[in-house]
C-alpha cells in the first residue's frame, strides 16, 4: 500500500525520450527493395507482381 501512496503522491516516471532519431539513407519500403521487385526472395505473391510488372513493361516494346 506504501508504493501506491507514494505514486499518488509523486506520480509515475517514465524513461525519457533516446533524442533525436538518426537519418538513414536506406530504403524502407519493401516496395523499393530488388529482390523484392524481383520476386527474388520467395513470396509467392511478389513472384506474381513481379510477373505482371514484366507484362506491363513488355506491352509496348
């Protein structure tokens, strides 16, 4: 009961913030990334984007 006197009394703190965020120059989306472009890396589903984007782009050569 002492520690919930002493936080009603006090308050709850909590750990501050970790500072500013540092700035990646990596890509961040999947969407961007090669393999998955490519369906390289084994999804079934990327494999079939990846199909129908090689469609889209074959269409007017």
């Amino acid at each position: 009961m002492d520690d919930f006197q002493s936080i009603l009394e006090n308050g709850i703190s909590f750990k501050g913030s970790s500072g500013p965020k540092k700035e990646d120059d990596k890509v961040k989306t999947k969407a961007k990334k090669k393999k998955y472009v490519t369906g390289a890396h084994g999804s079934g589903s990327a494999k079939q984007k990846a199909k129908y984007r090689q469609q889209r782009a074959n269409r007017h050569k």
